[in-house]
C-alpha cells in the first residue's frame, strides 16, 4: 500500500529471498488476538465539503487468520483501478520474512522492492534489509541493524546506505532509545558525518503539560522545540484523539489533529486527519477500516457505520470547545449542560451535525455535565478555566 498511516514493515532474510509461504500449525505474532482480519482500507480526501474516495487497501489471510497479501486500488473515472500488490512470506517459527511489492504498469505486474528481515533465536528482529528491483535485478538500498538489551527490548537502531562505489553499507543515521528501568523515556536521533555521529533530534516521553511525547532538534549546539504530541484514549485505552502542536519560535500551535473511532469490538474503524489554519481544524483525510472474523465474508463483517463515539475537545476550555458524535444518518439530538448541583447552564434543541461548538457564555470557571440526547445519548463532564 501506498499513503497507509499504519502502513506494518514486513520483514525476510536475504538467504530467503526465494522462500514460500509455508504452512504453520503455531500461534502467528502477525494474527490478531482479537481473531478479527482486516478486510478493507478506504482512503479518501476532503474536498468541496464532502468526502472523496481516493484509494482502497484489501486484504487477504490464510486459513489460520494471517495476513499474506495485500491489494492497493485507485479510482479512476468512478472505477477502481488495481496498482500495487503486496505479498508476504513466513519462516516455521511464524516470523515474517519477506515483503515483495509490485506495480502495475501498461497492464504487467513488475517487481518494485523487497524487505527482509533477520531474527535472532529469541525471535526479536536484527535487521531489516530494503532492496530495489533495478536493470532486470535486485539491488540493495539500505538497511536497519538493530540491538537489545537483556530484556529483549530495542535499544539502539542504526540505519545504512548501500555505497555502490565502495559497494558496502556506510551509516546514516541512528537511534537510541533511553529508559527508566525497563521503560523507555526518549530517544536522541543523530547522524553521521565526517567520521563522527552528531545530533540532530531527541524526543522525551512522558507528561509534559499534559503532552505525551515532546520533540526538540539540535541547533547550533542546543536543543530547541520542534512538535510535541497528545493522546487521549477512551475508556478501554484506545486512542480517541491525537493533537499535533509545532513551536512556532515564540509559542505552541496547533498543526495536525487525528480523531480515531473504533468499534464495539475496540477495533479502530475510522481516522479523520485535520490540519489547522486561521479557521480552525479542517478536514483532509479519512480511513476507514472494516474487518471480519475469520470465515465470516464482507456481509458479515463489522462496517465504520456501526461505530458509536464522541469527543470533547479541547476539553479544559476557556472560550469554546467542540463536541464531535458519531451520527452519519444526521438525526436530531439535543444537548443540555448542567452544574454539579443540576442547574441546567444550556440547552439546544435540534442538533442534526456530527459537531456542536459550546460556548463558555455565562459559565463560570468550574466542572459541569453535558447530556447530548437522540438515537444514543453522550454524555460526561467538560472543565471551564479561566
């Protein structure tokens, strides 16, 4: 697939450049524990005020539930047109060791890369080599050799660039991630020059202001803030929201906000990304997801419309906040927002939208109910500030 955001990297060795899928009687790490298979990918773009489909990833399982191949389609004059196919190979032990892409052009299927992927005996990956297909052969591009710790968790991944002059890999960059006993706090990114590794980035994991993940870049021997991420999840830990802030030079701002859905089954089952401007977020992308469970056909499979959410952000507010519900057949609801003592704030009949904006108007800093009421109710606490 192409533009996927949760695009997996698949992985082989180069000994095994030519191996076939092989049957496996073992649990697989790359099935689901759920047993539910994702079926179907919708891409679509946000244009003239309406959704667009773009692109569509389909895809297909072996008989226990594994993921072997993977099919990208675009729409061309209302039809959707096959242009890149994905297949995956398997060693006995389960691990994925190969990844071979196609496209197709003037109507013939021509290799396009390869990935692969060494383990160790543990099973934690080594490397993970990328090669591709040039002059009717494969070439090697570049590769990942990573390094553990006694727990088995990554601490340290270099990145090498095949040299054809010196026809050997030469390094790039690196990565090392830095912990707190056995949790990781951060990592520092650098790259190599003239013999040497310099910095060039660090994030910082954690709770900074109520932000996950902080990232800084290294300028002129100092570290300055470059973006930093927040999530908030429901109450199953799901992601419900993600909000992407850069430093402008002076103050935080907003970038790029992701609002995630997921269905009964806590599967994610749509992601609308929205940039932000002088208006405000507005849309751009969406991805929607539509599983089954193994043997079950589409007509079984559990739809993005069955899905039932909502948010509330930026939620403490200080002027306004927006609440955002799932309601694609665009019903009445009605929202009242009341004290901790009952005392009804606001009231607002024949809310027919997806979204609601709440103004802060008379209420005071402090905690108060909202109750968005019709074919579902929503309901939870918003926090003014001053």
């Amino acid at each position: 697939m192409k533009n996927l955001t949760f695009l997996i990297i698949a992985v082989f060795s180069f000994s095994a450049l030519s191996a076939q899928t092989t049957s496996r009687n073992i649990v697989n790490k790359y099935k689901k524990a759920n047993q539910f298979e994702l079926l179907e990918v919708l891409h679509q773009k946000w244009e003239k005020g309406i959704w667009v489909d773009t692109e569509k990833d389909l895809y297909t399982h072996d008989e226990t539930g594994v993921r072997i191949k993977e099919e990208t389609f675009q729409i061309s004059d209302g039809v959707w047109q096959p242009i890149q196919k994905t297949h995956y190979n398997f060693d006995e032990q389960g691990n994925r060791i190969e990844k071979r892409v196609s496209n197709l052009e003037d109507q013939k299927w021509l290799p396009v890369r390869q990935t692969a992927t060494t383990y160790n005996y543990t099973g934690q990956k080594t490397s993970i080599e990328n090669l591709v297909w040039e002059d009717d052969h494969w070439t090697r591009e570049n590769r990942y050799e990573l390094k553990h710790n006694e727990f088995g968790t990554e601490t340290i991944r270099l990145w090498e660039v095949w040299d054809r002059t010196a026809n050997r890999y030469l390094p790039k960059t690196k990565i090392t991630y830095q912990f707190s006993g056995k949790t990781i706090t951060g990592t520092i990114h650098q790259t190599f020059k003239n013999g040497s590794w310099e910095n060039v980035a660090q994030s910082s994991y954690g709770n900074h202001e109520g932000f996950s993940t902080v990232r800084q870049t290294w300028n002129n021997g100092s570290w300055t803030n470059d973006r930093r991420d927040k999530y908030t999840t429901n109450e199953f830990g799901q992601y419900v929201l993600k909000v992407v802030q850069k430093w402008n030079g002076q103050q935080w701002a907003n970038s790029v906000m992701h609002v995630y859905q997921h269905d009964e089954y806590q599967n994610i089952s749509q992601e609308i990304v929205q940039h932000f401007s002088a208006e405000g977020f507005a849309n751009e992308n969406k991805y929607n997801w539509i599983y089954s469970r193994p043997g079950e056909n589409k007509a079984t499979s559990v739809s993005v419309e069955e899905a039932v959410w909502h948010i509330v952000y930026p939620n403490p507010f200080t002027f306004e906040t927006t609440i955002k519900f799932s309601n694609p057949k665009e019903e009445k609801y009605q929202l009242e927002i009341t004290d901790l003592q009952g005392k009804l704030m606001q009231q607002v009949q024949d809310i027919s939208s997806e979204s609601y904006t709440i103004k802060r108007g008379s209420m005071v800093a402090g905690v108060y109910v909202y109750k968005l009421s019709g074919s579902h109710e929503f309901q939870g606490r918003i926090v003014v500030q001053d």
